[in-house]
C-alpha cells in the first residue's frame, strides 16, 4: 500500500472518522494484546476508558489466576533498536502498580513512524502485522524508576505461557 492509497482512504472513506495516529496507536495496542491472547486461546478483558483508575488497561486470564497489563503503543522506538526501550512511569502508576498483588505486566506494542498503513499488511497470503511487542513486570519498581523494557522480551503465546507457569508456581502452596 503506497502513501496515495492511505490518503485515499481517510479523505474518501473515512474523512470525519478517521483516529488521529494518537488515538490509532492507543486502540492498536490493546488489538495487538488481543490478537496474541486469541492466538494462544485464553481472555483478554479491555478496561473501558471510564474505569481506567489503576493504571491498567485490561487483564488476562491465565487459569489460577489472571495478570494486569498496562499497554502502551508507540512510534518512537525501532523493534530492531537498542536493547531496551525505556517508558516514563507515572508516580500514581507506580503506586497502583505496588498495591496489586498479582503480577502487573507493561505491554510497550511498537508500530512504524512514518505511515500507520504499515501496522498490517494484507497480501494474497493473509493479513499480517508489521509491529511487535515486548514486556516488563511493573509491580516492583522504585519511586523515581521508569519502565525498562527489553527487547528480549518479546510478548508471544510463549510469553503467556511463562506468566501462567510464575502463577501455577505462586499459587502451589495454596493447593495443597
């Protein structure tokens, strides 16, 4: 899809419903969660923008128990960048962050800079996106921390799959 087909498409399809790239990237974010969590077969519930109080955006629902995650999509950094890609916590953030007593995972989804229509691609062989997303679990960082994602932390069906073996682990005595 060239540059010409996208402007096509927000002046003649959508020009009063088009998202401005902000509000693009916040709702393609929580849909890259989704998409993954579909993939892996367990449920990711969105929190409705009115209830968005403890800085996080949904939960997942792992079997013993479920994770908050706090996602962010950004154009600013590169998938193949640096090894770490580093979010400015939000004090309050931080605080709710520490009060949960499940795992609080920080989902950053990065996208292409230049043109949104890169985000998906739709060629013959199926639809496929152009981004990625990597974690950090949040619920332990300090007062004057920010977020430290690494890149080797890729967020996949693998990745649900060592949260939900931490939780089975962390529930076992409870079990008994």
């Amino acid at each position: 899809m060239s540059n010409g087909y996208y402007d096509w498409v927000m002046t003649r399809i959508l020009p009063e419903a088009a998202f401005d790239d902000n509000t693009s990237k916040a709702r393609y974010g929580p849909a890259y969660v989704r998409a993954v969590c579909s993939q892996a077969g367990v449920k990711f519930s969105e929190t409705s923008a009115d209830e968005d109080r403890d800085a996080v955006d949904g939960t997942i629902d792992l079997g013993p128990a479920t994770v908050y995650v706090q996602i962010k999509c950004s154009d600013q950094y590169r998938i193949h960048g640096g090894p770490t890609a580093t979010w400015r916590a939000e004090q309050a953030w931080r605080e709710h962050w520490r009060h949960k007593i499940l795992p609080v995972y920080f989902i950053l989804v990065v996208v292409d800079k230049v043109d949104r229509t890169k985000w998906l691609e739709h060629p013959d062989e199926g639809t496929f996106h152009r981004s990625a997303a990597f974690w950090a679990q949040v619920n332990g960082i300090g007062d004057d921390e920010n977020v430290v994602v690494p890149k080797s932390n890729r967020f996949t069906v693998e990745t649900l799959r060592g949260w939900q073996d931490d939780l089975e682990k962390l529930f076992a005595p409870l079990r008994r």
